[in-house]
C-alpha cells in the first residue's frame, strides 16, 4: 500500500518527491563538499541544471532464495529542464555501513551526491539502487551477493523507466558505472543486462573488486603495507550476508573469532555497536587457518566467494573502463585490470574492455578522478 505522498505507477512501483537541488548546491557539492571527504582535488564541469530528487519503491526478488518476493528503493533523479529525453546513468554505490548511507537518501551519501552534480547537473537521467537490505528494504544485507544485486540494479532500471513513462519522459539510452563494491555490482549488473538483450552504451567503474576471492585471498595471504583499517569489515558483511542468503547457518562464526562475533553480528545487522571493538588487525578478527591458502579455498566461505563472488567470466559485448588508482589501498593493481586480462587472455581480441590508471591515487581519490574521466567519455557516446 502506498503512502499518501506516493505516487503509484504500477501494482509494483511508486514513487515519492524528496527533493529538489539546484545547481549552486551541485556546484558546491563539486567545488567543496567532494574535495573534503574524497581527499583529491578534481577538475569538474560545472552543473548547469537544478535536479528533482525521487525515492522509488519497487517489487523484486530474491534469486538465492528460491525466487521470495521483495520490495525494495532507489534513487531516480531527473534534471529540472524543459528536456523531454535523456540519457541515463545508473550508478551503483560503494561499501557502506549505514543502513541510509545509500542513492536514496543522498544527504548522507557523499559518492551519490557527487555522481549527481556530475550527471544530472548536465543534464543526465540519474538512478541508483539501494541494494536489498539496504534503504527501506526488510531483508538482510545482501552485501556481495551477486544474484542479489543483479536483480535489485536490473528491477531499479524497469521501475524508473515506468516512472519516466508515467511522466511522458524518455531515457533510451542506458549508462551504467559504480565504485568499489559499486564496481562489482557494475559488472555484474552487466551481466544481466546483456544477458536479457537490454543495450548498454557504455560501462565505467572505479577500484573494482570484480573477482572478489582474488581480493580477499590477497589481503588474507600477501598483505600490503597500506592495505586499509576497515579491510576486516568485507570478511565481516560478507560471510554474515552469504550465511543469510545462500542459507550456511554457523558460515560467519566458522570464519570469525568467537570474541568478535557478537560485535560482528551487530555491525551487519545495523544494531548499535562500537566500532572501536571491530580490530582494524585481520589476524585478530580471522580465525588462524584461514591464513593457510589452501584451508581459505577449500572452506565453505572460500569455496562461495570463490564461486559465487566474480563478475567478468563471460564474453563481455559492452564497452567497459575498468579505473584503477596505483596507491589504492583496497584494490591492487592486478585487480583492477583484471577484467581486460581475462578478455584479452581467452583470445577475444576484445579492445573494448580497457583497464585505465588513475595514478597514484587512494581508493576513495580513484573515484573522485575517474568520475568526471567517465562523464567525458559516456557524452562521446550519446
């Protein structure tokens, strides 16, 4: 049942106003308030357009559990001009650990609000899924559950271009990008796009994880001098969310200490808790056989990331920019080129999918400097 400042489209979509931003908080948004949390300074074009702010409520579901009925939210946000017609530009949002650090609340979502005054300040369709678990949505947190987020970014797509319908607006043209946990969601994301024959101009992300045993298993076996504090968390919402919907009961506490696990349990489950009681030392949080390679691949967690947790083993027809920054201290280098050297190393002379530097930049400056990198591009593609 919708709410009296709902707006329904279908038996399964509404959608309500949230807010409208012009383009001196847009401004802002790229001259201050990204240079502050993302630590870099970029160049940005400025926004030119106001932008109307929607959370749209929509009916999904749950692959990993048999197909179960789900409602979930995203942003849609569309520029205040006289335009009928618009590009669009879905983006996938990072790792977060508010249950609202997500599209559809933008306030407390700094990575979205940059994507808006960078797109549709200019003029650029802007929708981004909340992820089930996150948002409004009941579930638990489906973090890095692949099907999962397919079906959430896909569904997110269909209900916004229902909403557009209603509005006699258009968006014929689809872009996809996201960071970080965003860019695992990207490519998978694309996946299912292709897979249902729905054209994708172009895919962008930024310090992708697209093959996220590869991730782990580095941060558990050749740590870096600058891997970051909060790594320990991925194994923490991770193998929580994998228990959940791949239905493993006990998978969190076989791989997290039995001090951790309560304190663990709460920070997935969004209780209160003291984040000063997560250890920032993995060996601490991670039971000591998990530091032997061979246990980590043969465990019931190993064996699910390894399996379940990559996005880019098929014949990729998009063209995709896989961004990477050489001082990120989540995604390696050979990480985030990974998606082009499996393309290239199974012989599909694909030059469409390109693993591009950012420089010496952090995981939250690869981001802030790519962006604007894929805003140029995606214009070439209009």
């Amino acid at each position: 049942m919708a709410r009296a400042d709902q707006v329904q489209v279908t038996s399964g979509v509404s959608y309500e106003l949230i807010g409208r931003w012009d383009a001196d908080k847009l401004n802002q948004i790229l001259k201050t308030d990204t240079p502050k949390f993302f630590g870099v300074t970029v160049t940005y074009t400025p926004a030119r357009n106001a932008v109307r702010l929607y959370r749209v409520t929509y009916a999904s579901v749950i692959p990993e559990m048999g197909n179960k009925p789900t409602i979930a939210t995203g942003l849609l946000a569309i520029p205040d001009t006289s335009d009928t017609s618009f590009p669009m530009f879905s983006y996938q949002h990072g790792t977060v650990y508010g249950k609202e650090q997500v599209p559809s609340f933008p306030d407390q979502s700094p990575e979205t609000q940059l994507a808006l005054a960078q797109f549709a300040g200019q003029g650029y369709v802007v929708i981004g899924a909340d992820y089930f678990g996150m948002g409004q949505s009941k579930e638990p947190e489906g973090y890095m559950v692949k099907g999962s987020h397919q079906q959430a970014t896909y569904d997110m797509v269909m209900a916004s271009r229902a909403v557009l319908d209603q509005m006699k607006l258009t968006a014929p043209k689809l872009f996809i990008g996201g960071w970080s946990q965003g860019g695992f969601v990207t490519m998978a994301f694309l996946e299912k796009l292709e897979s249902a024959g729905v054209p994708v101009a172009a895919a962008a992300t930024a310090s992708a994880p697209a093959d996220v045993f590869v991730a782990l298993s580095g941060f558990l076996d050749f740590p870096r001098k600058n891997d970051a504090d909060w790594v320990p968390t991925l194994f923490i919402l991770s193998s929580f969310a994998f228990e959940n919907y791949y239905g493993v009961p006990g998978l969190a506490r076989s791989l997290l200490n039995d001090a951790y696990y309560d304190v663990s349990r709460k920070a997935y489950e969004k209780q209160p808790f003291d984040a000063a009681q997560i250890p920032t030392d993995l060996r601490k949080l991670v039971r000591t056989e998990y530091f032997d390679p061979q246990f980590f691949a043969a465990s019931a967690y190993g064996r699910l990331v390894l399996e379940k947790a990559n996005a880019y083993r098929w014949i990729i027809r998009s063209p995709v920019r896989n961004y990477y920054g050489e001082a990120d201290e989540a995604i390696s280098t050979g990480l985030g080129q990974i998606v082009m050297t499996y393309q290239r190393a199974i012989g599909s002379g694909n030059t469409k999918i390109e693993a591009i530097s950012t420089g010496q930049t952090s995981h939250r400056g690869t981001y802030a400097t790519a962006i604007p990198q894929w805003k140029t591009w995606f214009d070439s593609l209009k």
